[in-house]
C-alpha cells in the first residue's frame, strides 16, 4: 500500500517490525526481500511519484573536488521514489575477488569476508535487477573470439564482461505494483526522515521523525531500522541525530563520513594504434549484443600484476574508433612516440620501436579506476540547513599520488603488452591537452560508513548493523571498504538481500 505523508495529520505514529529509510534500489529489494515474512515493513521515501524541484533542492551541498563534478550532488542521485534507478544506466558486474583482500600496498583495504559470502547474494540480486546471473555473461564474454586483448599470449590483463539490460531497470516502474499490493508492507511517499531518536540510553533507535513540505511530522517506531537513504544522505542522517550521541550515531571513533570514494574515470588516456596486417577481426573490443542486452568487456590487470606493481584494481576499456574517425599517424611521429615511451620499460616494447608503415589509430583507452579509501577524504555536516531544517553536507573528495600512479603504471603495461606480442603501440595521452581531458568520478559515491569488525576502524559490522547500536542496518555503498572498479548496485542489492535475510532471522524467531 502507498500512503502520501502529506495527507497524514501531524503527530501521526506509525508501528512496524522493521521500518526502512529511503526506496532507492537498497530500499526496495529490502522491501522486496521481506515481502513474504510475518513481519510488518514502513518503507519510507522522502519524495513521491516524480521528480520535484523542492526535493531536488534537498540535494544541495558544497562539493569540493574534480572541477568537472561541481554538481556532483545533483548529478550523482534522484530524490523520489525508485532512488537513483531514475538516471542509472544499468550497467552490472559483482565485484572482484581481490576487491574483498586485504591487500598491503592499499592502506584500509580488506571486507571483513571474501568474495564467496556475497556469491549466493549475488546470484539472488540478478533476477531483482531483472538479469541473469552473471555467471552466464562472464562465461559468454569471456568464450567471445573477437577481444581484442583476449588470447593466450596476453597475460598481465584479463578480460571483466560487464552487463547492460535493456531497457534499463527503474525499480520505481517495476516494484510500484506489487509494493502497492503487499499486505505486509507500506510505503510512505513524502516521508523525509531528518532524525532518528535513541533511547534515553543511547542503546539502539527507538524512532524516525520524517517531515515534509505540507508541514506535517510523522514518528515512525520499529524495532529494526534500516538505512537506504543513498551513501551521503546516510551519513547525514547519522551526523545529525545527536540528541543522545553529542557526535552523532556510530560515530564514538570518528568515523562516519570518512573514507569517502568514487570510481576516477578518465575518457581518453590513450592512443592505441593497431599494428598493421591484424585481422579485422581484432577491432572488436568485445562489445555485443546479448539476449536483452548488451555486453562490453573491460581489461584488468591481473592480480599478480596488482600485487607485484603494487597497483590498484582497474577497468581498461578500448573504444573502437569507426572508419571515418580512424587516424592516420605519420611514421616518424609514431616511432618517436613509442621510442620516448618505450624508455625505461620492457625491451620488448623498445623493439616496438621499429617504423611500421602505414599505422591507424584503433581505440582510445578509457579507464576506471579504483580509489583508496583516505580517512582524510570525507564528507562533513555544514552551518547552513536545507528547507526542511536539515543541515546540508560538505564533501571533500581527496585523492593521493599512489592513486595518480596507478593509473601511469596501468597504461604502462597495458603498452608492454601491447608491444609484446604486437598487437599495436599505446600512445599515453594523460597529459596530452588534445586528448587527456581532466578526470571525472563516476556518479558512485562509496565509503563513508565503513564496514570493519573494529569499532574503532569502521561504522558498521560484517552484518551491515550499526556498532554500538542494537537494532540499525545501513543498505547501501557506504558500507563498502573499498569499491573496485566496478559499478557498485549490483553489490548493493547483493548487500540488502543480505540484510534482509539477518533481519528475518532476527526478528522471526522472536514473537
Ligand atoms: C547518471 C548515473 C548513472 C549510473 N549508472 C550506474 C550503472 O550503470 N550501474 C551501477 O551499478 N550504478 C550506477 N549508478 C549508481 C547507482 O545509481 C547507485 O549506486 C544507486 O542508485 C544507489 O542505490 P541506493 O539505494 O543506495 O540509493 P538511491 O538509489 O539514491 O536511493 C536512495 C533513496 O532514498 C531516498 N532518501 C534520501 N534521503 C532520505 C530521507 N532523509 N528520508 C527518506 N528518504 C530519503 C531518496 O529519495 C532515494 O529514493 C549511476 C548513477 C548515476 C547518477
């Protein structure tokens, strides 16, 4: 059932087992998980039906990173119900193995769990997002002939398939039935929660006060309470309930809003120009068309590269230039390019060197990359309030050199290999004014309410439950140690099924 919070009088209470914050992609396969228990579900969502300007000025904040994102918290999510499935582009892929390592060389790396724990979640997660387990397409992807990477001989990447259903997924158009026909559940549209109350003691929350533009004040009592606000609406809802915890909730140590990170993307890194007498067929990055979708490979280097070059995980994506666009290089300028390249690494690649008549630019090299998380790179409440009286954010996106490296030692190799075994020459444009515009981030704010066993280390336990706080789950990006390269929602979803299945564990057994 959907109730619009603007039609309740204010002062209204409303019980329920489990109430969840936010119907965002985590809020809604929340919802959707706990559809057929015995237990009572509130599903609040501070907008309603579409987009509103008075909601999307809740969005404001100071974001003080890449020039490029200056509405980066505009940009980056939606504030109606659905969440941010309103402009996602649906692409998936669970995260990395390595992604869940710690692993030396990334300060602050490491889940509290391996990759195999979320592996069934992942599997459950697919058919939510409406795809396919992703086994399928990695299988697929990976057996495609025509990669221009793949093939024995390359060794030091590996190819990653990543998935586009089509049309792409807005969980506000397919769950909208069945939320408004389930007996357990109800959602409350313009409920926007700006605190959530403790006990007197300060041991678990025993309410949500949501507000909105009809004035009216709705208290909302459970005996679990689940974040799914969005990364950055959470950690502002922690922050500024500090009526019994003067720093905020699951915040004794400092830690909330720390370690925030995205996905560095930058769009032309690179030339790659494809030796001559290659088949055609070595065009193809591997990009296709797939039963109800679409199908792209990215290039990662391997893990005992990661660890040996001490490098942070990373998507590599060779985009094909069309036949118009195709360049052609002028000898001499290829050989000093590769030759000045070629300086200080493999003598393969110096042998590269040699002029190779007639030469095309293929691909430009586009690439993801990982962030570390840096307790110094965070997000912090303002002085100013938005109009419902909360106060707003700061975000300050921090990166370091290590990170900056990464990104030089990848297209380094990435230009070995490609010399190694002919394939072409990389031409590194990072610093090229023509072809190495400044970085962006990718619309996947993460960290910030860290998963760690330490209390001291982090927000949230392996379970995703707040530490220190008996009865609060945070669903969302926030809770990851470190995202990879990858998109985030896939794991997202995998982490709320997760949470659904602790919080029926918990709360069934108990009468
Ligand atoms: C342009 C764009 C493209 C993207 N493409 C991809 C992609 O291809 N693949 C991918 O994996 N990811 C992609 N993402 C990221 C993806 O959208 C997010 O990872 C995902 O939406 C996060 O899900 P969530 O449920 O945590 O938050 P959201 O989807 O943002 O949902 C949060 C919900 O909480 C509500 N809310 C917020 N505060 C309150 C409050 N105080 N009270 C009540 N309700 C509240 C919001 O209104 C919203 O409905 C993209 C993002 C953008 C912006």
């Amino acid at each position: 059932m959907f109730v619009d919070g603007r039609e309740l009088e204010s002062g209204t209470e409303v019980e329920a087992d489990v109430c969840i914050v936010g119907a965002g992609f985590a809020g809604i396969a929340l919802a959707m998980e706990l559809m057929d228990s015995k237990l009572s579900v509130a599903l609040l969502e501070s907008g309603g039906f579409q987009e509103s300007p008075k909601h999307e000025a809740l969005l404001e904040g100071t974001f003080d990173g890449p020039h490029k994102n200056k509405n980066y918290l505009h940009t980056s999510r939606s504030r109606y119900f659905g969440g941010t499935s309103a402009k996602w582009l649906g692409i998936c892929r669970p995260l990395d193995p390595i992604d869940f390592e710690h692993r030396p060389w990334v300060a602050d790396s490491g889940w509290p769990f391996d990759h195999r724990e979320l592996v069934p979640y992942y599997d459950r997660a697919a058919p939510v997002l409406g795809i396919r387990p992703f086994k399928v397409y990695d299988r697929d992807g990976q057996l495609a002939p025509s990669n221009f990477l793949a093939g024995r001989e390359i060794t030091r990447f590996v190819p990653k398939v990543l998935y586009r259903k089509k049309p792409i997924v807005r969980f506000g158009d397919k769950y909208r039935k069945q939320l408004k026909n389930a007996e357990n559940t109800t959602v409350y549209l313009h409920a926007n929660v700006v605190e959530l109350e403790t006990t007197p003691d300060g041991a678990s929350i025993q309410s949500a006060i949501a507000k909105n533009f009809a004035d009216r004040q709705i208290r909302f009592k459970a005996r679990h309470f689940v974040l799914a606000a969005g990364a950055f609406d959470i950690v502002r809802l922690l922050l500024t309930s500090n009526r019994h915890h003067a720093e905020g909730l699951g915040n004794a140590h400092d830690q909330v809003g720390r370690r925030y990170m995205d996905h560095t993307r930058l769009p032309q890194t690179g030339l790659v120009m494809q030796t001559e007498g290659r088949p055609r067929r070595w065009h193809s990055t591997g990009s296709a068309s797939v039963p109800g979708g679409f199908s792209y490979v990215m290039f990662s280097p391997t893990l005992e590269a990661q660890r040996q070059l001490q490098m942070l995980n990373c998507g590599v994506r060779l985009m094909p230039l069309d036949d118009d666009t195709e360049q052609d290089i002028d000898p001499g300028t290829l050989a000093r390019d590769v030759g000045g390249l070629a300086r200080g690494l493999d003598q393969t690649v110096t042998s590269g060197a040699d002029p190779m008549p007639r030469t095309k630019i293929r691909f430009t090299t586009k690439l993801y990359n990982e962030h570390i998380p840096l307790a110094h790179s965070r997000v912090r409440l303002d002085t100013e309030r938005d109009a419902l009286g909360q106060l707003r954010l700061v975000v300050e996106w921090r990166s370091n050199r290590q990170m900056d490296r990464s990104v030089e030692r990848t297209l380094e190799l990435l230009a070995m290999e490609l010399g190694r075994t002919s394939r072409g020459r990389l031409r590194l444009a990072l610093t090229d004014p023509l072809y190495g515009p400044p970085s962006f981030l990718g619309s996947h704010p993460m960290g910030m309410t860290c998963m760690h066993p330490d209390p001291k280390k982090g927000v949230v336990d392996a379970e995703c439950k707040v530490h220190g706080l008996e009865n609060l789950f945070i669903a969302g990006s926030s809770v990851f140690p470190t995202g990879g390269f990858v998109n985030p929602t896939h794991t997202i979803v995998a982490l709320a099924l997760r949470i659904g299945e602790s919080l029926r564990r918990r709360l069934e057994s108990v009468p």
